[in-house]
C-alpha cells in the first residue's frame, strides 16, 4: 500500500504508541511504501531539536534517505501551485495543504496523520485518513 505519512507518526513512534509501531513494522515487513514531504521533515526536526533530542530527527532522516520504499519528496512548483487551492478551499493552513497535495499528487492510497486540521478532507473524500491517537 502507498501510504503518504505525516509528522506525527514519527512523533508517535518514537512515544511507543502502538499503530505507529505496527505501521512501522508493516513498512520494514515490505507492505507498503511511504510518501513524506519534506516539509514533514522540519516539523519533525522542530519536534526534536525543542526537546534537545536533534539525534532521533538525524536518524529518521538517514532512514528516509537511505530506505529504497521511502519516497521523500521536496516541494515542487506544481505541489505549491496545487497546494494553494485546496489551503484556500478547504481552509488548511499552508504546510498542512502542502502535505496533503503531495499525497495526492503521489496517488497514496491513504494518509496517516495525528492532524486534526485534515479531519476537513474527509467531507469532500479526496484520500482516505487514519487518525492516530
């Protein structure tokens, strides 16, 4: 399965919840591979590096990098142009639509976010979303 990941599924991971580590394992078993946008990347760094623990962001990173079913993708003029719309039409804030119009753009079969913002994409049914709590 195609599954685009926000930020806090590592975020979640790394507090030991339960379907995040299970997500994980399914990836690291070869079930799936993953979308995230870089701009995922700095919230997760901004996580990390506020809780002075810049490590666990470095290895994630290496990870992204380094794993042959991680796709990390970088803002792309079509991802920010596509991204505009739906930040005005669904009232997400910037980074949020941004991460959202990667998903789409990827064609992921789902999302899996801690996000409540995203909870607006449901209505018009544009991805299906797991909602990790």
């Amino acid at each position: 399965m195609l599954l685009g990941l926000d930020t806090g599924i590592f975020i979640s991971h790394h507090n030991q919840t339960p379907r995040a580590l299970a997500i994980w394992n399914e990836y690291a078993a070869g079930e799936h591979v993953l979308v995230i946008s870089t701009l995922s990347l700095n919230e997760l760094f901004t996580y990390f590096i506020k809780r002075s623990l810049i490590g666990i962001a470095e290895e994630w990173l290496y990870q992204m990098r380094t794993a042959t079913n991680i796709r990390l993708v970088n803002v792309s003029p079509e991802i920010a142009a596509q991204a505009a719309r739906y930040r005005l039409g669904l009232q997400l804030p910037t980074v949020d639509a941004i991460i959202l119009t990667t998903f789409l753009l990827h064609r992921c079969d789902l999302m899996i976010t801690t996000d409540s913002h995203f909870q607006v994409i449901q209505q018009p049914n544009l991805i299906p979303v797991e909602y990790l709590t």
